[in-house]
C-alpha cells in the first residue's frame, strides 16, 4: 500500500522535507502532495533586497527549483491551494482552491507541518493602504519593485531589523530618500550586541540613510482621490500612500512604506487542531508533535535545542532546509535528532554579518578587533564558555564559531580578545 505524505508549505522547510522524503523512497512506495498558498516554491526570500536593488534583474534568480521541477521529480505541488484545516482524526486535510474556489479533502498517512511565519502587522490606521508592503514573498517583491519602477523616490521603513535594513541599504543605493522607524532604542536591538547596532546605524548615516529610533508609527496617511497633496506620479482618482505620522506629531514623507517589524509563527491550523501550540508548534528534538503521525519544521516549530537548553524556534532559511530534512527523515524511520546550532546573515552595503550561535544568557561579552577597520567581532560567553559569535567582514571568526560553539569551547578569554590570534587557537 502507497503510504502518503502531506506537506503543508511549499517554501524551504516545506519543500526540504518533500525532496528528502523521494529522495529515500519512490513513487510506488510514497506518494507526496505539497501545498503552496503562493505562486511560487523553493525560493529565496533573502533575495528580494537585492532584486529590489537591481542586483538580482528577474524573479527566476531566486527560485531554486519551480512546481514543475518538483512534479518532474514526483512530488505533487498545488500551488494558489490553501490548506484550511487538518482533521486529525479522520486524517485529513481541507484545501482551498484559490483559483476555481472549491474545497476538497486530501487524506494523509502523516504530515509535515511548514507553513512558515507571516509578517507582525502593527495595529495602526491606515496600514492596509496601498502603497504598505511587506518583503516576504516574491509577490511582495514584484510590488516593490513596481513600485519602484513607477517613480516612486521617497520610501519610509517601519523597523530597523535585518530585514528592513537590508532593504534601506539597497534603495538608497539605487537613489531614494530612505527613513528608517524604530520603536527600541537601537537598531537590530534583539539580534546583536550594542556595539554592532552602534556601527551599522553609523553605516547607514554614513549612505544617507536616516533612523529614527525609540519612535513609533501612530498611522499611515493616504492621498484623498481629489487632494491637493496628490504627487504627479499618482494617477487621477486613486488613493495611496503619501506619508507616516509619527506618535510625536511629525510627519514623514513617503511613495511607498515597507513593514518589517518582525514576523509570527503561523501555527493557526495547528492550533485549531488541537496540536500544542507556544508561539510556534511544539516538537520534540525529532521534530515530531503530539500526534505521532505529525511533523513540524520551519518558522512555525518549536523545538528543544540540546546544545542550549531551551526551547527555541528559529526563523532562518537554514534552520528551515536542515529541519524539513530531519522531519522528513523521521518520519521515514531513519531516526535523527535534530540540534543544530544556528547560523543568520545580513548583507548591508559591501558587510557581511553573520550570527552564529544564541546569545541568551551570556554573561561575558569580548570584542575582537576594531570596529574603525569595517572587520570585527563580538564574542559571547556564559560560564566561560563561548555560546554566540556576531561576525562582520570576518570570515576566519565565523567559520571557527561553526566549530568550537558546538564543541563546547573554553577559550583563553585574553587570547579571545587579542584578534592578531586566531580565533580556533585562542584555547
């Protein structure tokens, strides 16, 4: 009997635990079935500043494999097809037809559960105008850089995260007034240690960019279709975006306005299905939930990371792929317990920063290297112990992080600090 696969999400996650699943077994033993809310699948959301920038000219750039590549290689994906609801009982699941508008059940023998996360939204007026994007799907990307090649010259940006300052630097390297809103008090103030923040707000003044922080959004202002205000760029009876209006009364103007405030587990169904749900499903360390015939993977998961001690959902592309693999691997008997220590990037300008590890509790913080020189990093500690590296333009720091943060390393902390020491000798 063909055992069948239910997969609930066609981006990384999603589609990583599909491909391994056929990779291990073949149509005549597994039948695999893929959901997609979207047009697309397999792509790389990261990629969407650098197209809004111009670096990247076509959407195909950043797909890596598209629903026909997957069904060539036996994997049945229904993209514009919602999932809305799993009967764990019957073992079932009921998908919308976004194009035709019906509704029909799939049965499933298991399930892999990788919807992703979707954008915070913050509950001001007016941030439903049009002319407010968000950057997380390559329909967000087509309407930014239509937005852009419609004229538009002026671009407010609520958050100062990885991603919005992703975006800020690609649009002011392409021309456009760029403001950046944030509520904290510094810029990727939940990622990086101050001194990180500090140099990359520096960075950003340094291209034009201005920030703003420890500032909110009260609402987003659009033109009235017979406004004196109307820009020449805007048609004749239409409505859109012409500006932010801070919580302190000061207006920002804008052609467009691109949220990126953070993002939620998208974990509804799960919910509504009785799984376990703390912002994020919860999984063990096998990926599994509390239905054994049930996975999680992606954004939406929480998982036991072994290495820290904790429970953790992460919302990285690789954390993604490496979790759809172990879900998948799993539930096909191949028993993997997934603990992998974490790894992020940011491109800004010509930086790299890359983040490896987690930082939680640290009590020691050792900067290595001169921030003045564009290539440092900063070292977090706990016990003694180094947990977490933020590395910018420092290859050599970042790939022995990859090593000695699994390994439980101790190092020298003098050794640590001196940067004309490499950091895997500085035990």
């Amino acid at each position: 009997m063909v055992q069948r696969l239910v997969v609930v999400g066609g981006d990384a996650a999603g589609m990583s635990a599909a491909s391994q699943a056929r990779k291990r077994r073949d149509a005549d033993d597994l039948a695999i079935v893929a959901f997609e809310r979207g047009r697309h699948t397999s792509y790389s959301a990261c990629g969407i500043p650098y197209w809004i920038g111009g670096t990247v000219e076509h959407m195909d750039e950043l797909v890596s494999r598209s629903p026909d590549e997957h069904r060539r290689n036996g994997i049945d994906v229904r993209t514009r097809t919602e999932v809305v609801g799993i009967d764990l009982d019957a073992r079932t699941v009921r998908a919308r037809d976004l194009d035709a508008g019906r509704e029909y059940d799939e049965p499933f023998d298991d399930l892999v559960y990788a919807a992703g996360s979707v954008p915070t939204r913050p509950p001001v007026p007016g941030i439903d105008a049009p002319g407010v994007y968000g950057v997380q799907t390559l329909d967000d990307g087509a309407a930014l850089r239509a937005a852009l090649d419609g004229g538009a010259r002026q671009v407010v940006i609520v958050g100062g995260g990885y991603i919005g300052l992703e975006v800020a630097g690609t649009c002011r390297e392409v021309g456009l007034d760029v403001t950046v809103i944030e509520a904290g008090n510094r810029v990727m103030n939940r990622a990086v240690a101050p001194a990180v923040s500090a140099f990359f707000e520096a960075e950003h003044a340094r291209h034009g960019v201005k920030i703003l922080c420890g500032t909110r959004v009260s609402e987003v202002l659009a033109r009235g279709k017979s406004s004196e205000s109307d820009s020449p760029r805007s048609s004749p009876g239409t409505e859109r975006v012409r500006a932010v209006r801070l919580e302190d009364g000061r207006e920002i103007a804008a052609d467009f306005v691109l949220i990126g405030v953070g993002v939620e587990a998208e974990d509804a169904l799960a919910r509504d299905a009785g799984l376990p749900c703390d912002d994020g499903i919860v999984v063990d360390e096998y990926c599994r939930t509390a239905d054994p015939a049930i996975w999680a993977a992606g954004d939406c998961a929480r998982h036991p990371s072994i290495h820290y001690g904790m429970r953790v959902r992460i919302e990285s592309v690789d954390n993604a792929f490496e979790q759809g693999a172990s879900a998948a691997l799993n539930m096909l008997g191949l028993t993997t317990v997934h603990d992998k220590v974490p790894w992020f990037w940011s491109d800004q300008y010509d930086l790299k920063l890359v983040i490896v590890g987690l930082s939680l509790g640290f009590d020691d913080l050792v900067v290595r290297g001169d921030p003045a020189s564009r290539a440092f990093s900063v070292c977090y500690l706990k016990g003694g112990e180094l947990i977490a590296v933020e590395s910018i333009n420092h290859n050599k720091d970042q790939m022995a992080a990859r090593k000695l943060i699994p390994a439980r390393a101790r190092p020298d902390r003098s050794k640590l600090a001196d940067d004309a020491i490499a950091m895997k000798d500085a035990l």
